[in-house]
C-alpha cells in the first residue's frame, strides 16, 4: 500500500513539475523572468517568412537581450512615470481595448436617432427624383438677358412638350445634356438624384412637389435662372428597416463603434464611482489573461517605448548633436570614409545672364562656403525679380547633371533651366572628405552605433542577466 501511496505522489510531483515547466523561463533580466513563450512570439515575429535578415535563434538572444537591457534601464530612470511617455502609454491601452467592445445597443440607438433625424428634416412629405433642364441667369441680368433666357428655354420646352409620355424620359435626358447649364447634371441627362424637402432652393422645391410621377413642369422662374423639371419617381420615405443597413454603414464610417466604445467605458467609470483609466485596466487585463499574443503585443508595444525613449535619451540625441565627438569619432576613422571618386562642394548657379554670375562669384570671394547660397540670393534676388536659382550640395559624379558637366567634364545633356540662360559652379571639387561635414550622414549613423554599444557594454555590467542555454535549445522545439 506504501508503494502504491509513493508512486502515486511520485506522479503526482511529476505532472506537477510539468505543468510548471509548460512555459519554462528563458532568462532573466535585472532579476526579471522572461518566459519561453515571450521570447518565442518576439524571434518568430522578427524572423517570419518576409524578413530579409533572418536570425537563428542563437543568433536572435544577444539581441533580445540587448532589447530588454534598455528596457531595465528605462524602468530604473524611471520614464514609464514621465507625464508625456505616461499619457502615450495610456493611449496605447485605449487603442488596445476599444476595437474589442461594440455596444449594440448604443449603435442601435445612433443609427434610430440619424433615421429619426433625417425623417424629422423632411416633414412627411414624399423624397422626389427628378431632373432638370437649367438657362443660368445672373443675378445682375439686364431686362435683355432675362427675355434672352426667356426666349431659350420656352424653346426648349416647345421641343419636348409634345414627346409621347413613354418617350418622354428618355427625350429630356438628350436636350438637357445637350442645353442645360447645370453642366454637372447635364452629363447625367439632367438627373439630380433623390431629394427631400429643404434640400432644393424653395421655387424649384415648391415646382418639383406639384408633380407626379412621369410629368414635366412647364418653365419656371428661380433665383438662378430658369428651369423645366421631369419627375421620374414620388415615394413616402421608407421605414427605418429599409434605411437600416445603410445608416450602420454611414455611422461605421464615422467611428460609431469607437464612440460607442467610449461611451461604454464612460458609464462604466461613473457607475464604479472611478477614473475611466481604471476601467481601460481592468477591460485590458482581462483581454490579456485570455490571449498570450494579446499579452505579448501589449508588452511589446510598452517596452518597445520605453526602448526607443530612453535609446533617445541617452544615445540618439546626443550621437545628433555632439558636433564634437562627431569630428573626433571622423578623425579617428578616416580610413572608413574614402572615397573611390571625387566630390563638387559648393552650389550650381543658375542666372538670368553672364553679367549676374560674375557679381555671384564676386560675392562670395572669402566667404565660408555654407554662406554662399544665401549670401548670393540675399542679394540679387528680390521679391519682384528673382535673378538665380541655386542648388546646393556635395555631388559625387551622376549626382546633378549640371556638375557632371561643368564640374567632372563628362559628356551629358545639361540644357539651360527655363528663364535662366546662364550656368556656373561655385565651390571645390575634392578628393576626399575634409571634415566629417562631407561625410556626416555616414558619421552620425556609425557614430550612434559606437555609443550604443559602448551603452549596451555599460548595461551588460550593471545589471544581471542569466540565460539558460537548456530552454533556449527548446524554442520552437518543445
């Protein structure tokens, strides 16, 4: 019976273990676990199908663990409670919980209100299809021009006032397209689509609800001219059933289940008697607790910016701008920034004629060549005449055609630009960099990445990091 008791617990201490290892710990950060499965759903995202420079696993660690480093060090500065990086974590959680909670029935409620609404404005009264037949008249129309207009379209009216009723539709499409000048209905036959009360200017309005289904009007006066309407259709406005499909699409494109989200979120804090942020946690821890990738994500964005803060903080804006360190860090690897071809520094000049291009040489004798440009625009432009057009840069060959030519004497086609006649370039054709101001795209990008890694040098000492070789070999394996 012992025996039995002993295997019994055996097995029990067994399962127990691995229930307790389904999800083993990977590493751990400044005494911080990082489960298997985390460290899984960043590799497999970071390492699908489309990405170029797949890592394998071994390969991915140190860079996770580089990640989670800079994440350490931001808790231990304690940005997660800066106001700014606060509220736009805040706003991650929002953006996070509300696609997940649609409230029918505020929807529901919204899409009867914008019926109710719209069957209000029109006042019971039938929705009209129609089209018309426009002769534009100024408001400032001389006696002359309102008979003139008179005239047209009583003519207009004699061609289709006799046309059989069941060809009638068909017949006032072509002389509208024809005559009318409501040009953007015209393209349409006259067709104006369906209107309601209060939607047309009131004599066309007051003219369009005399008839029937079928009928023209006879021309008629408005404020901007005159008309003949046919209507094609009369009808009551359809019930709310009938609107309903196309309302919930109105209001989705117009952020309803978000508001109804806000709005579930807001009764909710009132009722509780708490801030709405209370509410937002609790929706997003239980969102969590129910889906792993859900969990990761929300991890991922926090720590990806927190990340980014302090990778700002602390490496970016000082790699941007410590124009000292830059030049020594140039200074110090000259060898990495030759060039296999020249360069042009300066500016292409483009003038109005010979005469400007001396007085824009002249100029800038002496000057520093960062000043040229605006030293020649200064003064030879004006507001009234522009006398140059000016490109500055640092050109390797192919860069600007007019350098190719006039600089590096290659053979290219380089026509004078419109309105200015004359070209020149002023600056210095170099053979290699000077200062790292000729190379400083290149210089900031490497030196950034020598202070980040002296940075992640800095982390790797400071804080504690064990990583089990054991669970790695298990990832994607288990």
């Amino acid at each position: 019976m012992k025996k039995i008791l002993l295997f019994v617990t055996s097995l029990l201490m067994s399962m127990s273990l691995m229930a307790q290892d389904a999800d083993p710990v990977i590493m751990t950060i400044n005494g911080t676990q990082v489960k298997r499965s985390e460290f899984e759903y960043s590799y497999n995202k970071n390492n699908s199908d489309g990405v170029l420079d797949k890592k394998t696993v071994e390969e991915y660690v140190p860079l996770f663990v580089n990640f989670k480093l800079k994440v350490a060090e931001a808790m231990a500065q304690g940005l997660d409670t800066v106001p700014a990086i606060r509220k736009e974590l805040d706003g991650y959680k929002e953006q996070f919980v509300i696609p997940t909670i649609v409230d029918s029935a505020y929807i529901e409620r919204e899409a009867r209100r914008t019926y109710d609404n719209t069957a209000a404005r029109f006042g019971g009264q039938d929705l009209l299809i129609a089209s018309h037949i426009l002769v534009l008249l100024r408001q400032d129309a001389t006696a002359e021009q309102i008979a003139a207009g008179r005239n047209r379209i009583d003519s207009i009216y004699n061609v289709l006032k006799d046309v059989p009723a069941d060809k009638l539709a068909e017949r006032f499409a072509e002389v509208a397209k024809a005559n009318s000048d409501d040009k953007g209905s015209a393209q349409r036959g006259g067709a104006l689509g369906q209107f309601g009360k209060g939607m047309m200017i009131p004599d066309f309005e007051t003219a369009a609800y005399q008839l029937q289904a079928g009928q023209m009007s006879k021309p008629f006066k408005s404020t901007v001219g005159y008309h003949i309407i046919y209507l094609t259709d009369r009808h009551q406005f359809e019930p709310y059933e009938f609107h309903r499909e196309s309302i919930l699409k109105f209001l989705d494109q117009r952020g309803v289940k978000e508001a109804s989200a806000n709005a579930y979120i807001d009764s909710v804090a009132q009722a509780k008697g708490v801030e709405r942020k209370v509410v937002v946690d609790e929706l997003l821890d239980g969102i969590l607790a129910k889906d792993p990738d859900q969990r990761y994500l929300a991890m991922e964005y926090h720590d990806g910016t927190l990340m980014y803060e302090v990778s700002k903080k602390d490496v970016w804006d000082k790699a941007q701008q410590d124009e000292a360190g830059q030049e020594a860090y140039f200074q110090a690897n000259k060898k990495k920034y030759v060039w296999d071809e020249p360069r042009f520094s300066g500016i292409i000049l483009h003038a109005k004629d010979a005469a400007t291009v001396a007085k824009a040489k002249k100029l800038v004798k002496g000057q520093d060549e960062a000043d040229y440009g605006k030293t020649i625009v200064d003064a030879l432009n004006t507001d009234s005449v522009k006398m140059v057009r000016i490109t500055k840069g640092l050109f390797k060959p192919g860069d600007n055609k007019y350098a190719d030519k006039l600089v590096f004497k290659k053979v290219v086609e380089a026509k004078p630009m419109e309105g200015f006649p004359e070209c020149a370039a002023i600056g210095k054709k170099l053979k290699k960099p000077r200062t790292y101001k000729d190379v400083k795209g290149q210089v900031v990008n490497d030196y950034q990445d020598a202070l980040e890694a002296e940075w992640v040098e800095k982390l790797r000492k400071r804080y504690d990091v064990q990583v089990f070789d054991n669970v790695v070999k298990t990832v994607n394996n288990h």
